[in-house]
C-alpha cells in the first residue's frame, strides 16, 4: 500500500483522529522525514454525515471532472459504478492504492489496478466528492434511462442562460461530478484517472478542469489566499466553524425535498475566463473600485481590517459611495441579495495561452449551496457587477451532491432505495 511505502519513507502511519467540521474524521500521519509539500499527510475519512471536501479546508490544488454516462449503462450497472467509485475513493483519500480484483483486475495477463504514480505519497489530504447532474434523472432525449426521473430535486435543471454568458459545450453540463481537491496536484490527478479508468466503459470523461492555488478559505484557521487578480478571496466565505450559517445556506435539510439529498448541498461550477492584459493595465484605485476593497490588507473601502463588515451606506466627501453601486462586493453581498450566502471554493487556473498569445487564465467558480436559487440570485445581481468587463463565462454546470454515507454504503445510496 501507498502507506507502507510511507513507512518506507520515514512517515509514520499511526495518528490521532481529530474532529473535523462536517462529520468526518481526519487522520494527521507523522509527517517524518518528508518536508514541503510532501509533508501535507492530512488524511480525511471518507465516510461522514456529510461528503468531504465541502467545509474541508480548502487544499491547494484541485482536479474537477464530469463525466457521462454510457448510453449502454442500466440503473445495476449504475449503481455497481458507484460502488466500485466508492470503494476506491475511500481507499485513495487514505493514501492506499486501488485494489486487485475491481472492475479493472490485476493479474498476469491484466495491468495493475492502480496506475501507480502516486506510490509513495502520502494521502495530501485528499478528498473526493461526488455529485449527480441534472441528465442522470432524465437525459437531453427526455429518456428515464436509470428509473430516477421520480426522484430528481425539482430544483436540478441546468441554470438559466446569465447576461454575457458565453458558455462553450465542451466546458459544460455532466451526468455526473467528481471533484478531487488534495494539497499535492498529483495525487488529485491520479484520483481522477483511476477513477476514469474504473468507469471505462460505463462512465466516460466528459471535461474536466485542474486548478492551483484555492481562492477561498472554508475555515477560520486559514489564511486568505488570493486570485489571479491579486486579489484576497474567500473573505466573507460561510467557513466550516459558522455551524448555523451552514445549515441555512449550505447543508440540504431533513425537511427539504427530496429526502434523499438531506445532508447534501448543490454544487454550481463556473468556468470564469479572466482577461488578465487588461486588467494588468488597470490603476490600482480603480481596480480596488471594481472589487469595493483594497487589494494590500483586503479590506472593505468603508474602512477597517480585513475582517471589518462592509458598510454599504458610508460616503466619502463627495456623498458618493465609498462602496460603489457596482462594486463586486456590494452586488454579491447577502444584503443585495435577500439574505442569501453560499460557500465558495474555487481554484484558479492557467491553461496555457490563446492565438493571440493572451494566458488563457481565471477562476474555476465552485459555491456549495442548500438551493440553486442562491446562486441563481447572486449571479442575477452580478449582471450589473463592474468587473465583467474583465469577466467572461465560458462553462457552467450544477450537480446535487448526495449526503454522506457509512462504511459499507455507496456514495447516494439513498437515492436508490
Ligand atoms: C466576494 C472576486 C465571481 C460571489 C469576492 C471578493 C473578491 C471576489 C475579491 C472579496 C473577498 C471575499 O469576501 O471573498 C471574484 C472574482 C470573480 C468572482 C475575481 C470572477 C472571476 C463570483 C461569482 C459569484 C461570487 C460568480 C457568485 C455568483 C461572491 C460572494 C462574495 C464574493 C457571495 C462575498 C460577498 C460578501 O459577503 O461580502 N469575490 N468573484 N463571486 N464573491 Fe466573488
């Protein structure tokens, strides 16, 4: 196993379990003789009231992917998908290898079951999260493929076309959602590829997305990371400690329907292209004005800290707002919005450059909420967000991300019963 080979290394295995927020459990290893990013041997259980990687605290690195179900695939063969994706995510986030004897096998005429480029590591504090899109239940044809039409969340349908969408269908939809988030980007990549391959056949990818460097913080304990426009994200995030907050914006309710997705969440995912060039020739003030805070300290242009509240009625000497009107923050806040919050855990990413030599760069978007309604409202309110124009939406999808499961359930298991 990965956590013999740890031994190897000089990395015990043993380790207290500490509470984590959310139900599950997290395993610290002795980090022994590995230092940097190799020392990360955070290992989440799998297993919990809720799925892992929500209010985990955001790790750095990310690989999102979506993946379609094969037309030739019936509700058993579905269900033995998600088993077989079950037992290998539970054994992966504790740094061990994909076993023998799954659908893939391993024998002498058969390659290994697991493609081995993570032997050696630790777990990274790996996590993986599953989510069902809104084809699962009934694909574009209007065909009940799985029996599952009944029970799709009537709030699951793919999001409602935005102003200055520019969706691409490559970067969009997906019957089903995996994200792998770990502190090492090639532990996140071997998750996805061995679950990739677990599926082949049954589930095929349908695109996918790495991302570096969070931009946002899910925890009171982290610090805030920034994005590519340098500026701190994730400040006014729900945080894994706000135990009230979660359950009124993140966590789906026993007494929400459908029953099945209790302590489940929505995820939205947005692929958000930002024109870096010309942002770059951006003056500072300006910029600070198309956030509605200081790009240093991250601080609300009312004034304060970091951490002071933003307040929205405050007026330099002029009698304008010292927020202004089209300021990201104001636009995206819970006061524009009704009351509504979401948690944001997004990535940024680099995916090398276009023909014009510009860094096709920005954010990969991922919120986690009880509705989509929330997101749907807050993206409504951004139309007027003074920082399109350095924006542009390129993909979008919506997942209902199934609650957490005991040892010896499949991830969703209750959908199916
Ligand atoms: C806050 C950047 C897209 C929702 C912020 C902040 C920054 C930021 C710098 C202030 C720090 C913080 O509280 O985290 C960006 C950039 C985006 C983007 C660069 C696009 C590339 C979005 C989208 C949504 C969103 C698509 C949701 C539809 C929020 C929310 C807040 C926020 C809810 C907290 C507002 C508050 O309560 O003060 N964003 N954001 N953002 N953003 Fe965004």
């Amino acid at each position: 196993s990965r956590r013999g080979l740890l031994g190897l290394f000089g990395a015990g295995a043993a380790g207290a379990v500490v509470g984590a927020a959310g139900g599950a459990g997290v395993a610290m290893a002795a980090t022994g003789a590995l230092g940097g990013a190799e020392a990360s041997a955070a290992a989440y259980d799998f297993h919990g009231v809720h799925q892992a990687g929500i209010t985990t605290p955001a790790q750095d690195r990310l690989h999102f992917a979506a993946f379609d179900v094969s037309d030739t695939l019936d509700r058993t063969g579905l269900v033995e998908l998600l088993t077989d994706w079950t037992d290998a995510a539970a054994r992966l986030t504790q740094g061990l290898e994909v076993e023998d004897g799954g659908a893939v096998g391993g024998s002498d005429v058969a390659p290994p079951a697991d493609t081995g480029e993570a032997l050696g590591l630790p777990a990274a504090g790996l996590t993986i999260t599953f989510g069902f899109g809104p084809t699962l239940f009934t694909d574009a044809a209007g065909v009940d493929r799985f029996g599952l039409a009944a029970r799709r969340p009537p709030a699951l349908e793919a999001l409602p076309r935005f102003q200055g969408d520019a969706l691409k269908p490559e970067w969009t939809g997906g019957d089903l959602c995996v994200q792998a988030c770990a502190d090492d980007p090639q532990v996140a990549v071997h998750a996805i590829r061995n679950l990739s391959r677990i599926a082949f056949g049954r589930a095929s990818l349908r695109w996918s997305q790495l991302g570096f460097g969070r931009t946002s913080s899910t925890s009171t304990a982290q610090s805030t990371p920034r994005n590519l426009f340098g500026f701190k994200d994730g400040t006014a995030n729900v945080k894994a400690e706000e135990r009230e907050a979660l359950a009124e914006h993140v966590w789906v309710d026993d007494g929400d329907e459908p029953a099945w997705l209790a302590g489940g969440s929505y995820l939205v995912a947005r692929k958000i292209r930002m024109v870096i060039e010309s942002w770059d020739r951006v003056q500072l003030g300006e910029q600070e004005r198309l956030v509605g805070r200081t790009k240093g300290e991250g601080a609300p242009l009312s004034g304060g800290t970091e951490s002071t509240a933003p307040d929205f009625e405050a007026e330099g000497a002029t009698g304008a707002p010292l927020i202004p009107t089209d300021a990201h923050v104001r636009l995206a806040h819970a006061s524009a919005n009704g009351g509504v919050r979401m948690l944001r855990r997004g990535y940024n990413f680099v995916d090398g450059n276009d023909e014009l030599g510009r860094l096709d760069a920005g954010l990969f978007f991922l919120s986690f909420q009880r509705s989509p309604e929330q997101f749907v409202t807050v993206q409504r309110s951004l139309a007027a967000d003074a920082l399109n124009e350095y924006l542009k939406h390129v993909g979008s999808a919506i997942f209902a991300v199934p609650g957490g499961i005991r040892p010896g359930e499949h991830v969703g298991q209750a959908l199916f019963t």
